[in-house]
C-alpha cells in the first residue's frame, strides 16, 4: 500500500537504496553535503534581505517622508492606547 503526503510541505522519503559499495557511499554523502551547502547558502542570503537598513529619510521625496512620520506617528499612538488599555484592565483595585 501506497502512503499519501498529508504535510502542507514536500518531505523527501528516505532512500531505498542498497549500497554496493563505499564508493556509492561516498558519493552519496558527498550529494548531500552539496545540497545541505546550496541551502545553508540559500538560507544565508534570504536572511540577509530580511534585515536590510531602510532608507534615510533625506533621500525620500517629501511626499514619502510625510507618509513614513505619518505611519511612525501612527504606531506611537496605536501602542500609547494599548498600554493604556492594558494599565486600566490590569491595575489593582482599592478597595
């Protein structure tokens, strides 16, 4: 019988192969020591785009630097009224 992939990723099913020899062993290793290295390198270059530094605000169009310090302002006000939201649910009662 046949086993179905219900994982929302592709899994690789481990190899049936019979080794012959060590050389086929070797070489086997060897294949995957170079995918293991592609990926670390994949891995790598991904995280580096990830945290890339944001543009300094001199070099934007003042149409763009109005937009940033509105969307900024934004965030400041929407974490002053959570944390105030949070004080008046969480502070202790006199009693």
């Amino acid at each position: 019988m046949e086993t179905v992939n219900t994982t929302p990723y592709p899994t690789k099913e481990p190899a049936a192969n019979s080794y012959m020899s060590l050389e086929q062993i070797r070489d086997s290793k060897e294949a995957l020591r170079d995918e293991i290295r592609r990926d670390e390198d994949q891995i790598r270059q991904l995280w580096g785009q990830l945290f890339t530094k944001p543009e300094p605000l001199s070099a934007l169009t003042p149409t763009k630097r109005i937009s940033t310090l509105m969307s900024t302002g934004a965030g400041v006000l929407d974490g002053i009224i959570l944390g105030w939201k949070l004080y008046r649910k969480f502070k202790r009662k006199k009693k």
